[in-house]
C-alpha cells in the first residue's frame, strides 16, 4: 500500500470519513508532524497498557490520523514499538558520543554525559516505564525488541563512557579503587533511580517539589557524579 492509498493523500483525514477522493500529496511536515504524534501516542499507550494491551486503532484516534496510516509507516505493533525505542535511545546515545568525541577538560565530559542522561531520564519518563514493563518478561516479544534497541543504542555509549573513565584512571584524575564498568554503572544508576523514586522520596527528605524546574537538581546531579568519581576521594 501506498502512503496515498493509505490516507487518501490527506494525513489529517477524519476519523469517522473514510477518505474518497485523491485531492494533493501531502507536504513533508504533515508526514513529520503525523509520524511524531503517532510516537507519542504510542509512547503513552505503551506505557500504560504494555505492549499486549495497547492497540494500534486506539493510538491513531488519539494521534488523530486514519488507523490506515499508522500500518503504511509501522506495518505493525512490532514495527511501531521499536520506532518508539529508536526515537529516544538513539538520540541519546548519538548526543553522548558526541559530548565524548568534542573532548575537553574531565569535569567538561562528566558535566556533560550526565546532563544528557539527566535529560533524557526527565523527558522520557513513559519510555522508561515502557521499558521496564518490557523487561519483566523474557519470554515476551517486547523483552525481545527493548533488548535489541538497548543493545543497539545504549551500549555504544555505555563502552564510549567507560573507556572515558579508563582513561581517566590511567591518567589519574579518576579513582581506581572501584573498577570502570562499576563506576559507570553506578554513575547511570544514580540518574535513573532519582527519576524512579524522586517523587516518594523526595517527599520524605523534605525536597521541594521535583516535578518543576529541574535546573538546580541537574547541577546537583553533575556535582555528585563528579565528586564520585573523583580520584582526589581514595
């Protein structure tokens, strides 16, 4: 099937008229707009249903595009589960890199991998519970596709990282008495978690509301992960 034939050469066609006649070709940014409110429909659906539960009819009526048209880009709910994947995790591990690659003084690269990483964790909270709804079973196609995507784009930047830190152990501007794979590890859990728990224990800490500009918390987090890793510490 052809995008035409798939929306009648009208991505914003009602979704109670079927589309009867050939009209234009739609313009480019209607085909991008679509396809990113298609994702974010999806992102949704996926993270409050799972990916049994969501259905692909129900994500185009709330991407407001023909249920036709989420088949022409996506073929199916494996094809769109792993667009929504692809979208987050490649722009992250492609940003890191290049943060890596830019060089620069070692508080330069930290500040700069963790203020990625910090983004991504608070912009892309329903994909870290699509993920972790994926990884609760081995068996199921979406532990499959989450396990290829993570694979594909998270550790590249996850090795890029870690030679980082090797490299500063050598150097001797990172500490050495906690291996680099740890480090790393530990490094990355401490950003996902706060955005996991943030909220219940922050409240318990007494922290002021985090939902709202998280600027402060970033930096905080930036400082923290500095001084972890931070040789003058052993």
């Amino acid at each position: 099937m052809t995008e035409q034939q798939a929306v009648g050469l009208n991505d914003d066609v009602p979704l109670d008229e079927e589309p009867t006649q050939i009209t234009r070709i739609p313009k480019k940014r209607n085909r991008e707009q679509s396809r990113a409110r298609i994702l974010d429909a999806a992102e949704a659906a996926f993270a409050n249903r799972g990916f049994d539960g969501a259905r692909l009819r129900d994500i185009a009526q709330v991407a407001g595009v023909h249920h036709a048209l989420v088949h022409h880009y996506y073929e199916d709910k494996v094809g769109l589960f792993r667009a929504v994947l692809t979208r987050a995790l490649s722009q992250v591990s492609t940003t890191g890199i290049e943060v890596i690659d830019r060089g620069g003084s070692y508080d330069e690269i930290v500040a700069g991998v963790v203020g990625v990483c910090f983004d991504f964790f608070a912009q892309h909270k329903r994909l870290v519970l699509v993920l972790e709804a994926a990884y609760r079973d081995e068996t199921s196609t979406s532990y499959e596709l989450a396990h290829e995507a993570v694979g594909s784009f998270t550790a590249p930047l996850l090795v890029a990282v870690k030679r980082r830190v090797e490299f500063g152990q050598q150097r001797g501007t990172v500490r050495k008495d906690i291996d680099a794979g740890m480090l790393v590890m530990l490094a990355f859990g401490a950003i996902a978690f706060r955005f996991r728990v943030g909220r219940t224990m922050g409240g318990l800490l007494g922290l002021a509301d985090l939902e709202g500009d998280l600027s402060a918390e970033r930096a905080a987090t930036i400082a923290f992960v500095r001084s972890a890793l931070s040789a003058r510490l052993t």
